[in-house]
C-alpha cells in the first residue's frame, strides 16, 4: 500500500513539475534560438566559407547538455513499451538534448560568423542514475569548427 | 595548438601532416552526484552535475590527444571526431580522434 | 594513413560561396503533438483490462482444474513441499495434536475423509499453519505457544480442514504457478509497469486469499459447533491472533488473511446465529 501511494506521489508530482520545467526549457531554447538566428551552424564543410574574407580564427566549439527524463514519462514509456508502436515519451528528451547542446556549442565558442562542420552525437548515460535498464537521460554533444572573419 | 573538424585550418596552409592522433578518458561519476541525479530523475530536466561531468572529460581527452600531436611535432589537429560510450554501469568513455598537420 | 588531399590549392581554384538566408522552423515535425496524459489513460486502461481477462480465466480454470485432481496425484504434489516443511517435528506435540485432529474427522463427511489428513508440529517460531497439498497440515511451535487449550488447536486443525475441503491449497497453488509463468514470461524486461501490473495482481490475489478464509472460519465453527455444541475455541483463538497482530487497518487490505477484528466480528455473528 505504501509503495502504491509513493508511486502515485512520484508520477503525479513528476508530471506537474516535469510538464512545468519542460515548458520552461522549451521556451528559453526558442528564445535563444530566434536570437542566434544570424550566425549559421551548418553540416557543411566546403563552398560556406566566404574565401573573399581573411580569417582571424577557427576553433574547436563545443556544447554538451545531460537530460533526464520524469518519472511520469518513465511509467508511460515502460507502457508504450508493452504495446509497442510510437515511444512519444522520448521524443521530447532527445529534442531538449540536441537542441540545447548546438545552443551550448554556439554560446560557449568565441564570437564567430559561421560553424561549420557541426555534428551532433547522442549517448544514454549512466545506468545507475535510473535503476530500472530503461533510458533515463540523454546527453547530446555538439561540436564544429566557428569560424571568425577579420572585419575589414 | 589549432582544433578544428574540417579538413584544414581556414586561413591557413597546412604543410604537412603526421598521421592520427587519439585521446582518451573513462570517468566515472561520484556518488555525491548520482545520488542527485536520481532526485532530478523524478522531475526530469537537466543533471548540470553530469553535464559538466562530461564537459571536463572532453577537455582531457582533448588534451591527451593534443598533447601527442606536439610530441609528433605538430600544431594543429584537423578533422576530429568525438565518440561517447557507457563501458560500465554509471562510468563513459569518451574518445577523440583526428589528425595531426603542421600549418602556416 | 591516406594521404591528405592538398585542400589548400583546391579551394583556391574555386572560389564560391553559398548564401546564407536565416530562417526559423516553425513547426517541430520530430515531436509528435499528443496529450500524454491521455494516452497514460487509454494505455492504463487497455492494461487493466488485460489484467482482468487474464484474471478471470485463471480463477475460472483453476476452479475448474482443482476438484478433478486425484488425490494420488495430489500426495505427489504435496511431496514437493516435503523439504521446505518438513525439519524439526516436535513429536510430543504431533502426538497431542493428532489426537484432536482424529476426533475432529469423526464429524466430516466421507468425501473429506478420503484426503487422509494428517498433521505434524514443525519447531519453528512462526505463528502459523498451512494445509498441504496431500492432506498434511504443517503446524509450527510458534503458534501453539500462543493457543492454551485444546479448543482452540481444535479451531486451527478445523480451519485448515476446511481448506482441504474447499480445496483451496490446490487452487491457491495453481494460481500461484500460473502468475510464477506469466512474470517469468513478462518481466523480461524489468520495467515499472510490469512490476505495477504484479503488485495489482497480488492484491487481487489477496482478496480471493481473504474469501477462502473466511469460508474455512465458518466450516469450522460448524464442525466444532455440530460435534461439541459449544464454539468458544473460535472467539478465544481469534482474540489471541488479534491481540499479536498489531498492523493497521490499511495493511490489510492488501493481506492474505481478513483483519482478525473481522474475524471475530463474523464468528460471533454465526454463533450467535447457532444459538
């Protein structure tokens, strides 16, 4: 009966809390996003980099963001899980990494006119932070190379 | 000591190259944080204390691999690539790689 | 270590540049607009569903499967247990307790006899008894240093009796190696909702347990009731397992036996009924 209630509590105030802080990210990454909409991240390496322009640098940027999932997601991926089909407990998890790591990548680097090259690798961490063998947190890295014209 | 993942230094020549270089680190987490990971783990969100766990463990890596490209004579290492792996229950592998060149 | 194409000469040779025009997504196609609150529900739902059908056809062949086995096959059953039960007799207490039992039998009908029932005191510090597949009931030291008179052990051999009666050793065996399979089929993967689905089957589980009791309380105080006309081992056995029990009320909801207050409150309703 205990184990029922503590159950209950967790999904519920993992619901509320998690729903809240989810919003919240998701609100700073579009803000963010709309702010460094100037600077271009591309996949690219060849024919982005304006040859016309003297370069002053290019470095190593790199971002990387750890996430990790509610319990109330948890108990519904493990039923998706039952039935099979569409995992949409995760989808948002991996969206919050990946996104907020390339805003990382960007943010971290010294100011630069375009990134290129920019890859994006996803990794389940640490199993003993979540017990149960499922996918509790996602760290999503992001790296490339920011390149900076010299202002002539 | 230049980084970068493209297949040179923009602005720069590279003169020669001296083959691949490589670091790595396995780290492990503490208790200390896993025991807040799993509180964090109930609401979801953010493990800043893996995040940076993580972040540091690329910096040595990182570092590993430049240092054996100035042994090799080299000063920059161009074309890098991450990977990241769970080998055991709560410790990551994170490995780099790339090549190392001698630009001007 | 291939050799390195000399980029630097090549990107002189082509100079071009693709523009960059800023542009938002405004639509995030990776994630799938749901209520996830909703689909909890529904996937809940459709799992207690499952849950019961998958309930409902183990009660219903269990009972169906219990009476037609042979008691033969039975003792062959029972002798699996042997290990587990049988360590230490107290022969002294065997030999007190088997002689209530046989006075006991006298009052049964000829179907019951046939089981060959027989008991055995275990030393051991529990406070319980449990009937065997085979016709052996397990008595342990434990609960005849809380029971005084030869009442009351004859309200505990008359329990357990009824259960072989009912026959709900077998059923509750065959439950138990039904639910044994299908959490060694399902919990393959040990996630949070197999183990919620087990622990909701358990307290189903429980609910049937506290029936099968009760039906064995009363078949009990009849038998006591029509061979010696009197029924206080009943009323004074249950207030000693009351007065050892001091979980709550909420517990038991989820235990195998009914509150021991709920005991005496049916026993001497029936008494009283008898009088």
């Amino acid at each position: 009966m205990e184990q029922l209630i503590l159950f209950v509590v967790l999904v519920v105030s993992g619901y509320m809390v998690g729903t809240f802080l989810e919003k919240r990210h998701y609100r700073s990454i579009e803000k963010r996003e709309t702010d460094l909409i100037r600077l271009p991240v591309v996949t690219l390496e060849e024919d982005v980099i304006d040859e016309t322009k003297k370069i002053r640098y290019a470095v190593l940027a790199k971002g990387n963001a750890v996430i990790s999932i509610d319990y109330f997601k948890r108990f519904l991926s493990s039923l998706q899980n039952i039935f099979g089909g569409n995992v949409t407990a995760y989808q948002t998890l991996v969206d919050r990494a990946r996104r907020e790591a390339v805003l990382r990548m960007i943010e971290q680097a010294p100011p630069s006119d375009i990134i290129t090259n920019a890859r994006i690798e996803t990794s389940a961490i640490g199993q003993s932070a979540n017990r149960r063998k499922s996918v509790g947190s996602v760290e999503a890295f992001a790296y490339g190379t920011a390149v900076k014209y010299k202002d002539d | 000591m230049f980084i970068t993942n493209v297949q040179s230094v923009p602005g720069k020549t590279i003169v020669d190259h001296f083959g691949l270089v490589s670091g790595s680190t396995v780290r492990a987490k503490h208790i200390g944080r896993d025991i807040m990971a799993s509180f964090k783990n109930i609401v979801g969100g953010e493990l800043k204390g893996y995040s940076e766990l993580l972040d540091e463990a690329r910096k040595q890596a990182t570092e590993r691999m430049t240092d054996q490209a100035k042994s090799l004579g080299a000063n920059a290492v161009i074309n890098v690539r991450y990977s990241t792996s769970s080998v055991a229950q709560g410790a990551s592998e994170i490995y780099v790689y790339g090549t190392a060149v001698r630009v001007e | 270590m291939a050799v390195l194409r000399p980029l630097h000469t090549e990107l002189l040779l082509n100079i071009k540049m693709i523009k960059f025009t800023p542009k938002t997504v405004t639509e995030n196609l990776n994630i799938v607009k749901t209520s996830p609150l909703k689909q909890c529900f529904i996937l809940l739902a459709g799992l207690l569903a499952i849950i019961f059908v998958f309930y409902f056809l183990l009660g219903l062949s269990v009972s169906w499967i219990a009476p037609h086995i042979s008691p033969a096959f039975e003792k062959k059953i029972g002798r699996l247990f042997e290990d587990r039960f049988y360590q230490n007799e107290n022969m002294d207490e065997s030999k007190r307790l088997r002689a209530i039992l046989n006075n006991l039998l006298k009052g049964v009908d000829e179907e019951t006899k046939a089981f060959g029932i027989e008991v055995r005191v275990e030393n051991n510090p529990m406070i319980n008894a449990v009937a065997l597949p085979g016709g052996t009931i397990v008595v342990f030291s434990g609960l005849l240093k809380e029971i005084k008179s030869d009442n009351e052990a004859a309200f505990v051999l008359a329990h357990e009796i009824g259960h072989f009666k009912n026959r709900d050793h077998l059923k509750g065996l065959g439950r138990g190696l039904v639910l044994l399979t299908a959490s060694v089929f399902l919990t393959g993967n040990d996630s949070i909702a197999t183990n919620f689905i087990f622990s909701q089957i358990g307290n189903l589980e429980m609910k049937f347990s506290r029936k099968q009791e009760k039906e064995a309380d009363l078949f009990a105080l009849h038998l006591i009731y029509d061979m010696t006309g009197q029924a206080d081992g009943a009323a004074s056995f249950m207030k000693v397992i009351a007065s050892q029990d001091k979980r709550s009320n909420l517990s038991y909801y989820f235990a195998s036996h009914p509150h021991p207050e709920t005991r005496m409150e049916y026993i001497n309703e029936e008494i009283a009924g008898l009088r």
